[in-house]
C-alpha cells in the first residue's frame, strides 16, 4: 500500500511517501526550491518521494493532505464576523485566494500533480485528516510506543490551537481541545513579531534570546506580571484565554496592538536591525517562562485524563526544546518522544500515517525499541558520479579519502580549530541538522560561537550552538538519563564541567555575558548553562559517529558543534553544489562531501554571481 502525504500552503510545505506504513521518503519543498520556510505545493518533494519509493501516481492508493480546508475555511468567516467590523481589509485581501484555490484544494492538488506526470484522476483517492489529527498521527505512529498519551500544541489548525489524545494501537482516540483565537503559539509568535524577529521563523531566536535575561531582575518579574494579568489567562488544567484587546492576528496582518502594548510594557516595538537591550532579553525570558508553565500544566492535564505514563509530543510548540527539557526533569512522564519534524513539515508524515492506519485500519507493527523516523535521514542522497559531476561543472580542487582515513584527517583539522562543512547520506526532514547536513566544530574553544556566527552563519552573535555527542558519553558531560537523538532537549550541563563566573555577572550586557566562559566545553554552553543535545549512535549513523569517535581519541572530547549547514536565511543545504555554495560563500575552512574533502585553500577563485545576502533575507 502507497500513501503520499502533502503539507503545504501555510509555511514548510513538504511531502512523505510510505509503503505498507513504513516511511520511505520525507522531505520539505524548501531544500529543492532555496526558499526558506517554502508554502508552496511540494512539486519537487513530491518528484523525489515517487521516485524513491519507485511508484507513479497512478499507483498511489491515497494522497492525504494535512489539514480539512473547509473547516479552516469556517473559521475564517466566524472569526471575521464574530469581530466584525475590525479586520475588514484583512477579510477583502483573504477572499480572493480562498476562493479562487483554498476552498477548492482538490482541484489544486490535481492541477499541481499534472505537472509532475500524466495520471487517471478517477484512480487518485484523496483525504483530508484533520491538522492536529495529522500531528498526533505523526508523533504516535512514529513512535516505539504501544500506547501514549498525545499533546500536540502550535499556533492554529483549523479550529484546535493544542490537543490531548491517547494512542493505543491503530487506534486515536482526542479527549480535549483548545480552540483559535486562545493559544500558547500564537501567544509565542506575537512576542516573536514584538522582540523583532520574523514570525513561524524567529521563534528560535527568541528561546535563544531568553536566558540572557535575568531571571531575579524586578523587570523580568514584572513583565511576566503583566503578561499573566493583561495578556494571558491561564488556567490550572492548561488551557489560557487570550486577551483579544491587545492581539490583531484575529483579523489583522499583523500579531500585536502594538500601542497596547507599548503602554502594557512600556517597551517599544523592537525593528529587527535595533540593538538588543536587557529588556528584550527580560521580555523573551518573560514569555518563555509563561510558556513553559503553560506546557507543563497542559502535560499534567494530558497525564490525567488519559492515564497513560508515556507522552507522544507534537506540533510547533514541540520544537520549543527548552521547554521539552523542563517538562522531561519534571517526570510527569516516564518516558517522551517528541516527532523531529514537529512542525507544518512533519504534518505531511502525520497525514499519511493517519491514512494508513485510522482510514484504511491498517495494524501498528512495532519492531524493537527503536521510533520509525531512521534517524529522520529520509531525504535525497547523492552518488560519487553526482559528487564528481559537482566537481567538474566549478573545477574544485579534491581529495578522496576511505572512511578511516577520513575521518581522523577530519578529526584533526577540528581539533586544530579549523570549521568544516559535513555532508553525508541521505538529509535529514525536519529543521534540524543532524549530522548529514552539519556544519562543525570545536566545542572547547571559547572563540569558535562568536566564529561561527559571525563568520560562517552571518548571524546574530548571542544565537547559542548544540552539541552532537556520543551516545554512550553523554551522561558524562550532560544531566541526560537517556537519549536525545532529535536535538530536541535542552538540558543543563554536567555541574563538574562549570567554570566560575565573575561577581556581577547580571548585570554585565548581553555581549558581555557571552564572552563570559561557563564551561570546559563553552562553545555549546548557553548563559544558562545548559545545552541542547544531539546523542548520535553508531547504528543510527556510523559515519558522523565513527568522526565523533575519533575527535574523542585525539582529544578526549566526545562531542562536536553542530549547527545547520547555511547560511542565515538560506534553507539547509541539499544538494552537492548547494554545499559547495554555501562553502565558498563563506569562511569555513573544509568541506567534506562524501568520501571527498574540499580545502578552501585550493579551491579556484569564487566569482560566480553572489547576492546571497539580497536573496536570503533575515529569519
């Protein structure tokens, strides 16, 4: 049995392929169309799905798309009259394109496929799971649990904001919902627009931003106050009411009232080329202190209505692993995984498997302890004849090396501080690089964060690095009983590892604070002194661990920085000449591709047109 699920439309479209309900191809339409954060019909995704999976549309038994339309559809002319007569001009503009393509998606779809190949539309069965369904579906269905408990939390679907569902078997079973316009996302996001950053993009940069506020500070106290008095009503089982007096995303184009909340706060709206002041840290540290609390008392709320001791986490609020890692030491659960492309993106997995199991009432199998999602290395892989092809078409400069030699040559080049470009196998789905798509370094340099982001990301110098560590050291340097294969908890750093900070720590300034060693491992200890970990296995991917191994025998460091291979505002790179690009646009050093090592040194002269900069603008 085929199925072919489709996100798209919103942001992060992508597409997923599964065969007999095991997941064969995933991956985001913005890895082939270099526009971050894509929302347009996966064409390409799509292309590379079928083909993967060597199947033609024809022979597809379903296309599930992620969300009900008309449902959506409902709630837009609700919520327009329900506020009428504000967001009049917000309604005018919505019109026209729901019209003319959302309220007829089927026939969207069909003309979308025509372009990827000919097919008897009679044969071409397509259903519409609903959004959250889509996101419980794709964090239980993936999961190694025989029964969990299910959260899924993001900004809107069509009318649910976060649910609370219990899996057990093939079987999905929704207990509780919190409905639009009263959600924690949305509330995550309107801070994201008022701190400066761009919404269902930034939203990193503000959990990044939190811990450099001070969480004693009379400031930060009292915006927290305010959020929780003006802003936000949050009830003990979880659920919050939103004071609509000071959002606009109900019928505006925009997130805030930002005179309410000019005067709430008495902070102005932050642009995102102002300097970032101790209140936006404060207020960053605010929201995300609200949030957590938030998750933490929908998480006990989800525990008791279902009774179950495990958790399945989905939806955008997931990717939030700040939050993850607080509710993990809080043992709610005694055990919780969290689906790696939490996002729209991983909505296209979810619907899939949703038709798989609840449409067709195909039976779960379980092999293992192992979760379904591969290491989530779903994506294209590329051969050494397509490697070469690269190398030809640019004249790059080369040397092979077999896997051993590789990578203790790789090893010693990050341990003299050198900055490498990692591409190997099949890219990883979701936004995460996990090793195939990795840039790294060396995490005991107290200079290599700073580096990194300024010379090689071209990004904002308070944004923290993760580490990607052994799996079998990473009780040594993290307060970690388990594993995090995602990079999708935050959590503290061993106490031993610490280093002293000096007397007046809290009131140095954000850049001073990160010139402020914590650690023996700095580069990927955050202000808070905490990190958020990759665990990499050697079953899972042999090649990054065998590098990690053999840092580790030169150094006696068993992790690496990871960061995403791209530049800001770039989508991960996929292709060898997408990494070749990204390498010669920037300040790294080396770039290994395949059995392939490109030194920067030798490569010939870049002067093929690069506006990087004008085309990737700011996330």
């Amino acid at each position: 049995m085929n199925i072919l699920g489709i996100s798209a439309f919103y942001h992060d479209s992508a597409a997923t392929i599964i065969q007999d309900g095991k997941i064969i191809a995933a991956a985001q339409e913005e890895r082939f169309s270099r526009k971050k954060h894509d929302a347009s019909f996966p064409i390409d995704a799509v292309r590379f799905c079928l083909k993967k999976a060597d199947v033609s549309i024809d022979e597809l038994d379903a296309i599930a798309f992620y969300d009900k339309p008309l449902l959506k559809f409902e709630r837009l002319l609700e919520t327009y009259y329900a506020f009428a007569p504000r967001g009049l001009r917000s309604f005018i503009a919505a019109m026209p394109v729901w019209l003319r393509e959302k309220m007829f998606l089927k026939r969207e779809i069909y003309q979308h496929l025509k372009k990827i190949g000919s097919f008897d539309k009679g044969k071409v069965k397509i259903l519409f799971p609903e959004h959250h369904l889509s996101h419980a579906a794709s964090a239980y269905y993936a999961s190694p649990l025989k029964e969990a408990a299910i959260l899924t939390i993001d900004g809107v679907g069509e009318w649910a904001t976060a649910t609370i569902s219990h899996g057990e078997g093939k079987d999905i079973r929704t207990y509780k919902e919190l409905r639009f316009p009263h959600s924690i996302g949305l509330l995550y996001s309107a801070f994201t627009y008022y701190l400066g950053f761009r919404v269902n993009s930034g939203e990193y940069k503000l959990m990044g931003l939190a811990p450099y506020g001070n969480p004693e500070s009379d400031q930060m106290l009292k915006y927290k106050a305010l959020i929780e008095e003006h802003l936000v009503d949050i009830k003990p089982d979880g659920s919050i009411h939103l004071n609509q007096t000071y959002f606009s995303y109900a019928t505006g184009l925009r997130m805030t009232r930002d005179s309410h909340w000019e005067k709430l706060l008495g902070v102005s709206r932050r642009s995102s080329n102002d300097e970032i002041l101790q209140e936006h840290c404060d207020l960053a540290l605010a929201i995300q202190q609200v949030t957590e609390d938030v998750v933490l008392k929908m998480a006990k709320e989800t525990r008791r209505l279902t009774r179950s001791a495990y958790l399945c986490l989905s939806g955008g609020v997931a990717l939030n692993c700040v939050a993850n890692g607080k509710l993990l030491k809080k043992g709610i659960f005694k055990d919780i995984f969290i689906q790696p492309a939490s996002g729209d993106a991983g909505g296209s997995l979810g619907a899939a498997l949703a038709a798989h199991h609840i449409y067709f009432q195909k039976d779960r199998v379980i092999t293992g302890s192992e979760d379904a999602m591969q290491g989530a290395y779903l994506g294209p892989e590329f051969s050494d004849v397509e490697i070469t092809q690269m190398i030809e078409k640019f004249n790059a400069v080369t040397l092979v090396e077999g896997n051993e030699k590789l990578s203790d040559k790789i090893a010693g080049f990050l341990q003299e501080g050198k900055v490498v470009g990692w591409m190997q196998g099949r890219m990883e789905f979701g936004p995460r690089a996990l090793g195939n798509r990795s840039i790294l370094g060396d995490p005991r340099s107290s200079e290599m964060q700073k580096i990194m982001n300024l010379k090689i990301k071209y990004r904002e110098s308070f944004r923290p690095f993760a580490p990607s560590v052994l799996v079998e050291k990473a009780n040594d340097y993290f307060e970690l009983d388990g594993v995090s294969p995602y990079m999708l908890l935050a959590l503290p750093i061993q106490e031993a590892l610490n280093a002293d900070i000096p007397e007046g720590y809290e009131q140095l300034s954000m850049l001073e604070k990160l010139n402020v060693p914590r650690s023996s491992i700095p580069a990927v200890t955050h202000v808070d002194y905490s990190a958020r970990i990759q665990t990499v296995s050697k079953e899972t991917n042999p090649r990054y661990w065998e590098l990690l191994n053999a840092f580790e025998k030169k150094t006696g460091v068993g992790l690496l920085i990871n960061t995403s291979f791209n530049v800001r505002g770039e989508p991960i790179v996929c292709t060898p000449e997408d990494a070749y690009r990204c390498f010669m646009r920037t300040e790294m050093d080396y770039l290994v591709i395949g059995d392939f090592i490109f030194d920067k040194k030798e490569q010939p002269k870049w002067d093929h047109r690069d506006v990087w900069k004008e085309d990737f603008v700011l996330d």
